[in-house]
C-alpha cells in the first residue's frame, strides 16, 4: 500500500478516502470489497491504468458545490415547471 501503510483495507481516511480490494470482474464491473465484506460495483474504465483482482485502490469522494449548485437549479427548473403546468 502506498501513504498510508498501517490502514487496512475498508478504513477510511480522514479526508473522505476508504481503500478498497479489488475481488474479481464481473462483466464491465470490478467487485470491490471493504474491509467489512461491503461490496460496490466499479466500472472497468474508471480503474487506474494496470489495477485489477487482488489490488488494493483507494476510493475518495468530496462534496461538489459547482455540481449541486447546477443539480439544485436544475430542480427547480423542473419543479417550477411542473407547478405552471398544473395550474
């Protein structure tokens, strides 16, 4: 493992990051595996280049303003919408 080396694999690290292992491929998804046997379905293509069966990864997720901020206007857009048409 790289960084940290006293993580185990499904700790998760302070700044939203847990470590995976990678298990098998199933079809166009790698199985990943936490550390307490939780399993999540990973698209193929959005591995690192070389990472397969067997291989720990690290998976971080982070809030997206930019994005929420567009899914939120978005929202509205429809609920709006759908108000002015029902009435």
């Amino acid at each position: 493992m790289s960084g940290d080396q006293d993580m185990k694999a499904g700790e998760r690290h302070p700044c939203g990051e847990i470590e995976m292992v990678i298990d098998r491929v199933e079809g166009g998804y790698a199985i990943l595996v936490t550390g307490d046997g939780d399993r999540v379905s990973w698209p193929i293509g959005e591995l690192p280049p070389g990472a397969g069966p067997g291989m720990v990864v690290r998976v971080s997720i982070r809030v997206d303003a930019e994005g929420t901020g567009d899914l939120r206007k978005q929202v509205k857009g429809l609920l709006d919408d759908l108000l002015e048409t029902s009435t």
